[in-house]
C-alpha cells in the first residue's frame, strides 16, 4: 500500500475550530478557478489508521455576506521601503485599493461587491477577528501580496449569540439577514443560519514591505504596481484561484489577471481583467439568479444566462478512469483563450488533529468533471496536463497539489474531437468546434495513450542560477534534437507506431510578448561515424512557419494527416537509411536590445536542471543548419516526440 504523504494546514484548522462541531451536511466540491480549501465534509475513514478522507470545501462567500467590507491599516503611512523610489502616502493607496475592488465590482454579470469602509489600527499582522483587513506590515516573503482566508471546516448551523472567535464578543444575530457591523465595535457579525463549508469568515489582504506605486511610468522601471497586485489578491480575496491562462494567444501575450505576474508589462496588462477572470466571478456569484437579493437584476446588471454559456463534460484515460486535475481551455476562432478550468473531483486525507494526507488516487478521486464557463460563441475545447509549466498549483489550493502527486499529468495537449474522441487518435491536433450559444454538456475528453520520447540538454551551472535554471538562447541560431528511430519503433507493441507530432519546451525572456519563432520542424538527419551530424532543413517531413511557442509550456507541432506516414518512415525508410528523426527550432536572427548577441525572444528550456537522457542528443547550428555541432552546455532546452501504437 502506497504511503500517504502528510502535510499540515494550521491556518485553515486550528483559527476555525470553534464552529466545526456541528453535524455534518453534504457538499459538492467544485474544481476550477474556485479555490478549494481543507474540509472536515463528510468525514469517512479511510484503510490508513488515523487518517480520513474528507470533500473539499469551495472557497466563497456566502450569499448573505457578498457586500464584502474591508478596512485599510493605518499604522503606516506612507507605504514602502524606500529603494530610491517615493514613498507611497496613504491618501494615494486607499483610491488605489478602491480602485481594484471595483475592477471586480463593476462586472456586469457577477455580484459580488467589495469597498473600502473606514480604517483599523493595527501595528501587526491582520488577525482572525472578522475584520476585512488590508495590511502593508508584512515582512518580505517570496510573494509581493497575498490573500489569507479564514473559512468554515464544515457545513455549520451558527446559532444567534455565537463567540466564533472566541474574544468573548457575539460574532452571530438572529436580528439581521446581512454581515454587518451591528454593535459599532469595527467587526462584523454574521446572519444566524446555516453555512456550507469553505464559507469565507475573514479575509485579509496582506502586502510585503516594498516600494509600491500608482505611477504606470515607474511600473516600467521595474516598481511594483499597487493596482494590478490588489487586483489579483482580490481575486483571491472572493473565492478565485490562479489561472493557468499564462498567454492569451493569438496576438496577446498577456496572461490572466489571476495568472502569474511575469514582468512590469504583464503588471500594467493586468490592471484590465481578463475573460476567464471575468467568467469565473461571474460563475460563482451569477447575476439574475435570484428574484431577490444579490443575486436579482438592478439597474446596469446583465444575467449571466444571458452572455454566458458552461461547457461541462469529464476527463478520462483511454480506460475510462478518471484524470483529476487537468486543465480544460476554450479556444476562439482567433485563437485566444477565453476560459479554463481544473478537471475532477477529489477528496482529501485528514486527521483529528490538523493534519492532511495525499492518499492513493484510487482512494481519492472521485471523478474527472469540469465546467468550463464561457462568453456564448464557437469554441476549440482541449485539455493539457496541470504539471509544472503551468505549475500544478496554480489551478486550486489542493486539488492541482493533489494532481501532481497523483503522477497522472503526463499526457499530450489535445483538442475535442467528437465522435473521434477517444484514448488512440491518429491526430491530436484536430478539433471538432463546440456551438456554445447554451450550456453544452457531454464534452468529454479522453487523454490519448501515447509516449512522450523527450530529451533535454540541462544547464547545471552555478554561475547561471540567477537565470533560474534556463539561459539566454543565441539569435539566428536553429537547435535540434535526435530521436533515435529504434526508440520511436520500440513503441508499436507489434502494431507499428504512429507518430503524433513534436514538443518543443518554449519559455520567452518577456513573459507579456508572443514567443513567436522564424519556424519548427520534425525532419531526418544522421550521425556519422566519424561524429559529423547532418540535419535535413530543406526538406522536413512537419513544419510550421512562423511557429508561436506557448509562454512557459510544451508547445505541440501536431503531425496533422502525416501520422501514419512518418509512422511508415520510422518503421520502413529510417532504419534502411541509418537516419533518425531530428526535432529542429529556429531563433529569430535580430538581436535584443537588452541582451546582445541573443534573441529577442530570449529564453528557450523549461527549468531543466536534470536532463531525461545525457548529452549527447543536443545540437546547434550557426550557419542555417549547413555544419552542426554538439550541444553547447550553456543553452538549456527540452524537446520530444509524441508517438503512440498504430
């Protein structure tokens, strides 16, 4: 029996435990860009002593309490650190602050409503008092701001006159149907009645000591933007996890608003919020839902039904098994991502104490559900693998953790393909498009059974580390890799193979532009005797030209219609010719500005720090591709052919 992994969670048990005693009610955990939180939800044990497995919580607020007020920290003014850049006076940041919540509040179709009410106090961290906080006190950490959330453990009845926190104040009326401030003591009290598990009870929204500003001009100097970095934490702040969406595509290389802030361009980009931020908070919190309340149709709102569409359906191997964790994507007619969610449905381990445990997938995974919301329109569905590009944690708090331990995200991005769908395609590249003008359910996705032949050429230096383990790649240069064609034919399982197309790992210097590269190919090549390698350039058996890589990620070159027949080649005509195939990528031949004899796009690799093979596979060329030599021990890059049984 696999052994569980044990983690521990204080912050989400030990703040909270004072209202987790009450019975027990079902929840339905919901992956996607809703955060998932610790729960104690229909508790059952599990066949590890001590240990049980519990639902995850949906990380929201409820109903009754979405008119969300936070209080701004006055302990200092002005706010930052200096570093040659002003201080930022609190008379400029509380605007700012506001600013960000209504970047969310004036979303027509959701309804959920943030402001700025008043000020506290406080010379240290937020604590868990329901008080809203917005802090700037905290020391540097790895992360610029942050959301800390205090939610419900389970399904709990809060019975009028309650002491929540244990402060010996009452945190629960029976005399108020909305959390407001009834006794004038700074803290909210809660509406008496029930409330499901991963409610929210306190968030506080916390801020490193580091020169912020509101001035877009010292943004691009390198200055953190208050703006964009108190919008993305009050995404969080109402219930929404990391997007994965870290490329619009097409033409826009800027990532989610709830994506990864990857330099000072994406920061500006990210004061605008992205489709998927503006659908998840329309899907958790969906105007024209309710004939009253927050959730009923005032002056200027807009029905989700009315402008939105979910796409549903369940990701599963060619077994029919369920993948937990994979991240599902609609794609436009302009090739931009408009939306993702995080696939399946899991439970999690827990014990009495605090603690949690990453059981067996078999013990855990409950399904491979998704709902995809969606602007209505015509849409490409696909799926890709929640691993580390993007990284596994970012599509919810557990889940994408639970993902990555399971070991299932390993699989080939693909697209939908309808009646074709199914676990051995001949071409992953095709899509059938999904009308989605109503909800559409039934879209499943079956990961493709194939094999991943990948090889990369690590960079294990220490005088690069401060690249993070990727270096600059020259401009003008093309870069290979060899496939050797025994290893493509070992894969056929007496059926001959099929060759899928090719992976190349593509990561630009500036994360907000398109990685968009002179050309890609799968083509032949050898390696002589006497150690002199020729690549056929002129002649490619796949190729794309312009070829736009996919910021921090595997970017496919689909084979299309020429699956079966480079499966032919690799069986009948590389053997007899003592050729393998050859996986090439091209760097565009200007130079950066900012880094001379680079390209402009920079960075080639994807953190490779252990190669899957040694040296020896890698090559590069400086004359376009005429003379080839061995792989230079400072350029890190990682490619591989996806090939699969015919």
């Amino acid at each position: 029996m696999k052994t569980p992994v044990r983690k521990t969670e204080g912050v989400f048990v030990f703040a909270i435990a004072a209202v987790t005693a009450s019975a027990m009610l079902a929840s339905v955990a919901r992956a996607g860009a809703n955060l998932d939180t610790f729960s104690y939800e229909n508790v059952e044990p599990s066949p590890y002593p001590g240990i049980f497995t519990a639902d995850l919580g949906n990380m929201r607020w409820d109903d009754r309490c979405v008119s969300v007020e936070y209080r701004l920290n006055t302990t200092m003014d002005p706010i930052g650190d200096g570093f040659g850049v002003p201080p930022l006076p609190l008379a400029e940041v509380a605007p700012a602050i506001q600013a960000a919540m209504d970047s969310w509040n004036d979303i027509p179709t959701s309804y959920i409503e943030m402001n700025l009410e008043g000020t506290v106090n406080n010379p240290g961290l937020p604590r868990y008092d329901f008080i809203n906080e917005v802090n700037f006190n905290r020391p540097y950490t790895s992360y610029i701001g942050s959301s800390r959330a205090i939610t419900l453990l389970r399904t709990t009845d809060l019975a009028d006159g309650t002491d929540i926190d244990r402060d010996g104040d009452s945190d629960v009326s029976a005399g108020i149907g909305t959390c407001q401030d009834v006794d004038g003591d700074g803290d909210i009290e809660f509406p008496a009645g029930v409330y499901a598990a991963g409610t929210i009870l306190d968030n506080d929204i916390q801020f490193i000591i580091v020169p912020w500003t509101v001035d877009e001009q010292l943004v691009l100097q390198g200055v953190w933007d208050l703006v964009s970095t108190a919008i993305h934490e009050f995404g969080h702040g109402h219930g929404l996890a990391h997007s994965a969406i870290y490329e619009t595509g097409g033409t826009d290389g800027t990532p989610a608003t709830m994506g990864y802030p990857g330099d000072n361009f994406d920061q500006l980009a990210q004061r605008s919020l992205h489709p998927d931020d503006i659908a998840w908070s329309s899907f958790l919190y969906p105007e024209g839902t309710r004939d009253e309340g927050p959730g009923a149709l005032q002056d200027g709102d807009i029905a989700f039904d009315e402008r939105y569409a979910v796409v549903s359906g369940n990701v599963s191997d060619e077994h029919g098994s369920p993948i937990a964790g994979a991240l599902v994507f609609a794609r436009d007619y302009s090739n931009r991502i408009v939306s993702s969610a995080v696939a399946g449905k899991s439970r999690l381990g827990v014990d009495a104490f605090g603690g949690y445990y990453y059981l067996p997938e078999e013990i855990l995974v409950q399904d491979g559900a998704y709902e995809l919301p969606v602007p209505k329109g015509i849409y490409r569905i696909g799926v890709e693998p929640n691993d580390r590009f993007p990284e596994a944690t970012l599509g919810s708090m557990y889940l994408g953790r639970l993902a990555e331990y399971f070991g299932r995200q390993t699989f080939t991005e693909e697209y939908y393909s309808g009646k074709k769908e199914s676990g051995h395609e001949v071409s992953l590249g095709t899509a059938v498009p999904v009308f989605a003008f109503e909800s559409k359910t039934g879209i499943d996705l079956v990961i493709e059974d194939n094999v991943f032949l990948e090889y990369a050429n690590p960079l294990d230096l220490a005088a690069f580390d401060f690249l993070g383990g990727v270096s600059i790649g020259p401009h003008g240069n093309l870069l290979a890799v060899r496939i050797p064609v025994e290893q493509v034919n070992a894969v056929d399982e007496g059926r001959g193979v099929i060759v899928q197309g090719a992976l190349f790992g593509t990561f630009p210097w500036a994360f907000s532009t398109i990685a968009e590269y002179p050309s890609a190919m799968i083509t032949t090549g050898r390696v002589a005797a006497n150690g002199i390698v020729t690549v056929d350039t002129n002649h490619p058996l796949v190729r794309a030209a312009p070829f736009t890589g996919q910021d921090r990620d595997f970017t496919p070159l689909y084979a299309g219609g020429k699956s079966l027949g480079l499966g032919a080649i690799a069986e009948h005509v590389l053997p007899r010719q003592g050729k393998d195939f050859f996986l090439v990528l091209e760097f565009s031949p200007e130079e950066d500005p900012l880094f001379p004899g680079t390209s402009p796009l920079g960075i080639l690799g994807d953190f490779v720090t252990e190669g899957e093979t040694a040296y020896g596979m890698a090559y590069y060329s400086r004359d376009k591709g005429k003379t080839w030599s061995a792989e230079n021990p400072l350029l890190n890059y990682h490619f591989g052919l996806v090939v699969s049984p015919r």
